[in-house]
C-alpha cells in the first residue's frame, strides 16, 4: 500500500518543483534530493531533503523529498508527521490527496481509526474517482466494524477499479461473516485470486468458506497456498496479517455463530497449520461437540496435517 502511495509522490515531485517560488539555493538542494533519488543515492537525497528544511522549513517540498527518501530507506518508518506539514503547508498542492492517504496508513498503525477514516475521507473528496482511496476506507470501516459502510466503499471501489482484487476480498468476507452468504463470498474470492494469482489473501478467505461448505480439502489446499505465498504469518508493525488475518476473521466469525461445528473444525486446520496443535485439539473437540458425524473427517485432518516429513 505504502509503496504505491509513495510511488505518486515521486511521480508529483518534479512537477511541483519547477513551479516553486523558493529561494534559489533551497530549489537547487530540492532538486539535487530528487536526482539524489532517481539515483538510488537514498542517503544523500535525505541529506539534501533535512538542508532544504533547515533553510526553508515553510517549504513543502523538502518534506515531500524527505518523505520519499526515508520511505525508501526503511518502507516502515513512521512519516506521518512529515505528512502532516506538506498538508499544512500546501493544502492546494497537487496531488495533496496522496499525504492524506499516507498519514491515514501511519494513523491505523497507531490505533487511530477514526483519524484514518477522516484522513480518507479528505483523500476521497479531493479525487473522488481513486478506487483504490475507497478500497482503504472500506478496509479501516471494516476495522471499525462498520460492515455496512465497508460493503459500500468496497462496491465502489469494484467499481471505479475492476481488476482490484482487495475489495473482492473484503466484500467475500462481508458476505460469509455477515450474511453466511458462503456461495456469492467464493465468487468474489474467486474472482480476487482471477484478477491476481499470488494474492495470497484471496486464497486464505476462499480456504474459509470451502471449508464452511465441506470442501475440507479444497481448503486445505488454499490455506497452503496463503501460507506459501506469504510464510510470515504476522508481518510485525505492518496491518497486512494475509495468512492469519482469516485466522481472526474466522474466530469472529465463530463468535457470531457458536453453533457451527464448521467454524470450529476450519480453525482447526488454521491451528494445525500454524503447529498449534493443543490449539486445534480444542476446536475439533468443540466441533465434534457440535456435529459428531464429523469425526472420520476430523481424524483423517488430523492424521495428514500432524504426520511429519
């Protein structure tokens, strides 16, 4: 996410400078941070971006440059502050939308929900036609447990960008978590992993609902390829859980829906391939409390996902 915000920021950067109405030696340093950057010479550009600052701290474009610098240096440090003083400093400036959608992605990190989702909505009234500014929305008001507002956003984002695959995502767990819509979910989770084939999300969510349908090895066989896709199950300091963020979704769904002996097992195989094995006991335990004719299915689970190499 972050790297294609900031791929816009640079894509900005030339325009807004040559336009500048900046001291001549502050727009040289600002100009030789961009060509510091195009070189790949992270270090220096960061260096020409804090001097640029230091002469001209109402510059905007010195933050802007130290953004993209220090963004490249380390994808997770925290710029949100530097964000901010762009937004304050140049409110009209192209593509300004692009910081709010920027600081909306620090804000959630830190918990900040609310400021994320007035961030976005910012973003989106500047350029209500960026699909991609709604899929985000919908993912913080999904966070949110706003359901029905996440459903919205994400339409509209399948709308404006057809070859999107997140908001699929989101809609097919809007539809299995809040409708038990299992059938219209494994369409979307199709139609995600269709648009692209390595998003191991898609494959994740789709391994939840096979399994809430029975098809036990069908999503097995997903929940493998999440996991081969993406092998960090938590991805620290970054909200992209991919392989256990279904681990999450499907426990809430549980909570929900208590009386579904799938739920249970499907977190079991979860369990089991995470080697949380006294974890999965616990659910087929539950599930077989819930639906006894599981059992042969349970046990030969348990036989296959537990046998080591």
């Amino acid at each position: 996410m972050l790297g294609t915000i900031f791929s816009s920021i640079l894509i900005l950067l030339a325009v807004s400078v040559s336009a500048a109405q900046t001291p001549q030696s502050v727009q040289q340093i600002i100009k030789s941070g961009m060509a510091h950057l195009d070189r790949g010479e992270l270090d220096a550009a960061l260096l020409d971006a804090n001097r640029a600052i230091e002469l001209d701290p109402k510059n905007a474009e010195g933050y802007v440059v130290r953004i993209a610098a220090r963004n490249r240096i380390n994808p997770d440090a925290d710029t949100s502050d530097d964000c901010s003083k762009v937004i304050e400093l140049a409110p009209s400036r192209p593509g300004i939308e692009v910081f709010y959608q920027s600081r909306a992605v620090f804000r959630f990190r830190k918990n900040d929900l609310d400021g994320s989702i007035d961030d976005m909505n910012k973003a989106i009234s500047i350029k209500p036609e960026d699909g991609h500014a709604y899929a985000m929305r919908s993912f913080y008001y999904l966070s949110k447990g706003n359901l029905e507002l996440s459903k919205v956003d994400y339409n509209k984002s399948i709308e404006l960008v057809p070859g999107l695959p997140s908001p699929f995502t989101r809609r097919g767990f809007i539809r299995y978590h809040l409708q038990r819509d299992f059938v219209g979910a494994l369409a979307d989770f199709n139609n995600a992993i269709e648009w692209n084939e390595t998003y191991a999300d898609g494959y994740a969510n789709r391994g939840i609902v096979h399994g809430l349908l029975g098809d036990v090895d069908e999503a097995i066989a997903d929940f493998k390829k999440a996991k081969a896709l993406k092998p960090d199950s938590i991805v620290d300091k970054i909200p992209e859980f991919a392989f256990c963020a279904p681990y999450g979704e499907l426990s809430s769904y549980i909570k929900n829906f208590p009386n579904d002996a799938r739920g249970y097992e499907v977190r079991g195989v979860l369990n089991l391939l995470q080697d949380k094995e006294r974890e999965a006991k616990t659910d087929f335990e539950t599930s077989l409390g819930l639906q006894p004719s599981l059992k042969s299915e349970i046990d030969r689970i348990m036989a296959t996902l537990t046998r080591k190499a």
